[in-house]
C-alpha cells in the first residue's frame, strides 16, 4: 500500500537524481512511483497499470537514469529504450529525462515524425545512452541502419493500449523482436484489454504488477455530467458551456480531424477563440498550440485523441466530449486530461441518438451511471 508519508529519499535512489526530483519540486512520491521504482532499482520487470497524471514517467525515467549511471562508459551506447505513441508524449517524456538527468554524464535523444530527421540523426551518430522513440521513426531510422537495437539492456513500453488503439501493435512487435532477450522491461498501460495483456506477458519476465487505480476506473474527484442533445445542436450547446464563468481551462475532444476543424471555426464565429490539434496539422502548429494552452494564452483546445495522448497540462478545469467515444476505454483517457494533480474536475459529455451505444457500453465499463444534465 502506497504511504502518504513516504519521501523520495526512502525509495533507494542515488543523491544527484534525490537533487533533481527536489529541483523539480517533487515534494513526496505518487503512488505509482512508491510502487514501482523500488522493484524497478531491483533490476525487476514492471508491469503497470495507471491513469494518465499520475506520475508514470518519473516511474521508469528515475530508475532507468540510475541503472545507466552505473553502467555507463566514455563513448555512449544505446542501451535505454523509451517506446512511446505520440510526438507529444515522447518530447514530453524527453524533458523529463532532461530534467531527472540534469547532473548524470548522460546522452540521450528523442525521435519522431512529422519533422526532418536530419537533426536526429545527426544527434545518433554521435552517441546516446538513452533513446525516447516513436514506433514509425525508429522502424524507419533502423531500417537505415542508423539505430541498431543489440546493446538496449532496459526497455519501457509506454502507453500501450494506446498502441493498439493506433494500430502499432505489428510495428512494436518489430521492434520488440530486435531487442535482446536478457533485459529489464517496464510495460505501463492505463487500461488492460485482452490484447493488451498477452502482449504483455509476451515481454516480460516475472513482472512485478503495480496498479494505483481499478483498471478502466475514473477518477473520483471528476464531476461527469452528459447532456443528451441533437447532432445538430452540439455546437450551440458547446459554445453556450464555455461561456460559464466557471469554465475556463477546456479541453474538447473531437472523433475525428475533420470535426475538429469544424468545431474551432464555428467557436471562431461564435467569438470563442479556440485551436485545434492533430494529426493532419504541423508538429509546429501543435507544438504552438499546445504551449499556448499550457501557458494559459489559449483557453480552449479541441483535439483528437491520438494527438491528445501527449497533452500533459495541470489546470485543465473541463474535458468536453463534443463526440462520445465508440472505445469506452478512451473514454477513461480523455477525462483523465482533468482532476490531475488532485485538483477537481469537470467532464461533460454530448450524447445524440446514435451514441446511446456508446454511453452504455462507458457506464458498463466505469460501473458507474454518469449523472444526466438537467
């Protein structure tokens, strides 16, 4: 049981990255760290289960910084995988590292697409300990031989049910394969589905499964409501929620690209200003986007849920489904975006008549009737 009390100095790590966490201003550890970090300092493989914002990464980033200052020679070697789905997150993930590692003699790099990968290779050839990748670059990028995988001793899967829902679990099985067999692997996943599961017990070895919340469960401290409304309604709804006085720091998800766009240009006309990200916009747009509303300049951001995957922003006050999603586990994601850092939070959800399915199957999976709007 993870103890309230408990300090980072209790869980075993060296005195450079007790620094950094303090330099962080990491008070005390979550729960998955207090769960996960001892185990993984152990050389042991960790099998992980836990909700978006809950301190995942310094859960792996801490432990594979640490077994790599013990490791490490004069020229660096590959020898740490971070395997992640998005450009956002795996950046995201990187500053972390960059953070954590700040006084480590360490290298490491980051690579994904959507932009020119002349200044990552350049960064490869010239030697990291640490790689933070995504699944189609690093496929890529290997089958140029600019990344040979046979010296990677620790390895983390992050996000893998996000995986699947892009359909890169044939992409990562690639990769897994070029992996050596005698590793330390850290496998984390908010939810668990079947597929899931079996490729998790694929790669690990003896794992220690460490869980801070029932799986596919929503956080307690998120108010959902949804509003049963015509198609043809939701954007006068949506525009109408987020002229509340309480609303001020929104995340709106859209299923698809294309409806997202739409929705940005009707707020515009409706004098809202919003931004949209995903797939089809430049990794610059979203990246602009993105710091934007993490800032505070932007108050309203509409996004996909594979773009949204990276969006690691304390402060968001609402999540509004302008589209129900058919993957009810995505619904557990997308609400994940608020109450973050024990903060409140508000999840709204826009129900028509097509997506009752969609809203039985959520409350099925949740366990729980989510309250009707008045």
């Amino acid at each position: 049981m993870p103890d309230e009390h408990l300090t980072f100095d209790r869980l075993g790590l060296i005195p450079k990255l007790l620094s950094a966490t303090k330099t962080a201003g990491y008070l005390r550890p979550t729960p998955i760290q207090q769960l996960a970090i001892p185990p993984a300092l152990a050389g042991r493989d960790i099998l992980g289960c836990a909700q978006t914002g809950t301190g995942k990464t310094a859960a792996f980033a801490l432990p594979i910084l640490q077994h790599l200052d013990a490791m490490v020679g004069n020229k660096p070697k590959l020898r740490a995988l971070v395997l992640t789905p998005t450009r956002e997150l795996a950046a995201q993930i990187s500053e972390s590292v960059k953070t954590y590692g700040a006084d480590l003699d360490l290298w490491h790099t980051v690579i994904f697409g959507g932009v020119s990968d002349k200044a990552q290779i350049a960064e490869l050839r010239r030697g990291v300990d640490l790689l933070v990748a995504t699944p189609g670059r690093l496929l890529d990028l290997m089958g140029r031989g600019v990344v040979r995988l046979e010296d990677v001793e620790l390895f983390v899967l992050d996000e893998a049910d996000r995986m699947l829902d892009m359909g890169f679990l044939p992409d990562v099985r690639r990769i897994t394969k070029e992996l050596p067999k005698d590793r330390q692997t850290m496998f984390f996943s908010a939810t668990m589905p079947p597929q899931i599961r079996r490729l998790a017990e694929s790669l690990l070895d003896r794992p220690v499964s460490v869980a801070v919340a029932p799986v596919s469960s929503t956080v307690d401290l998120i108010q959902q409501e949804v509003f049963f409304v015509k198609k043809a309604e939701k954007r006068k709804l949506l525009a109408e929620l987020l002229r509340e006085e309480a609303v001020e720091h929104t995340l709106v998800f859209s299923r698809t690209k294309h409806g997202a766009n739409r929705i940005v240009r009707q707020l515009e006309k409706d004098g809202i200003r919003a931004e949209a990200i995903h797939g089809n916009k430049s990794q610059g747009a979203r990246t602009r986007a993105l710091d934007a509303f993490r800032s505070g300049d932007l108050n309203v951001l509409v996004a996909t849920d594979i773009a949204a995957r990276g969006i690691d922003v304390d402060g968001v006050t609402h999540v509004i489904n302008f589209d129900l999603p058919n993957v009810p586990e995505t619904y557990v994601h997308r609400i994940g975006r608020t109450a973050r850092a024990g903060a409140s939070g508000v999840a709204w959800s826009f129900c028509d008549a097509e997506e009752r399915p969609f809203l039985a199957s959520i409350e099925k999976l949740i366990d729980k009737k989510i309250k009707r709007a008045d």
